[in-house]
C-alpha cells in the first residue's frame, strides 16, 4: 500500500482509497481533466481568498491610522493605543498576505 496526495485537497492518503476520507473527492472515478480542473479551482479560490486577505488588512491599516491623526485620541489613551494596534496589525497582516501571493504565483 503506498501513500499519495489527494488531488484535491492534497492531504496524504492511500493510493487504493477510491474516495479521500477528507474532502471525499472521488479519486477513482476522477479523470485527469477533473483533478486539473479541480486543482486550478482551488488556486483560483486560494488566490481570491488572499486577495480579500489582502483589501481587508489594507482597510484595517487604513482605519486604525485614520482614527490615529483624525479620532480626536490624544496619544497615550486607550483609543490611540487601539489605533496604533490596528494599523500595526493590519500591515503586517498586508505584508504577510503579499509574501503568500508571491509564493502563491511561484508554484505555478
Ligand atoms: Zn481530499
């Protein structure tokens, strides 16, 4: 018995299993047309996924410095300290989301 990837959701299985215990992708009856097509959907759908990442972190960024200069917090309060957070966490949530896409585009 050797183990191999699910096409689908790439977890380790066996090579004799007709349908993955994961995802239960029928692996037996899948052609190769299906795995590719299956394959791409999800590197479509992981891309898209970062991309939302990606506009969210942005947004966060964006509001947390914006409240920063114009939320009428002076430095050292609560509401300022918060600001300061969100726009720390949002660029390096940014920053994190763009070093995966490169890796994303890198596999192909
Ligand atoms: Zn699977």
């Amino acid at each position: 018995m050797a183990i191999t990837n699910c096409p689908a959701c790439s977890k380790r299985i066996s090579d004799k299993a007709k349908i993955c215990p994961f995802c239960d992708f029928g692996i037996g009856s899948a052609t190769d047309e299906d795995i590719m097509r299956k394959a791409n959907m999800k590197k479509f759908q992981k891309k898209h996924s970062l991309q939302n990442q990606s506009m969210m972190a942005m947004l966060l960024f964006i509001a947390g410095f914006g409240f920063m200069y114009w939320g009428g917090a002076k430095p050292g309060e609560p509401q300022h300290t918060a600001a300061i957070g969100c726009s720390v966490v949002g660029f390096i949530w940014y920053i994190i989301n763009r070093i995966r896409m490169i890796f994303l585009k890198k596999a192909d």
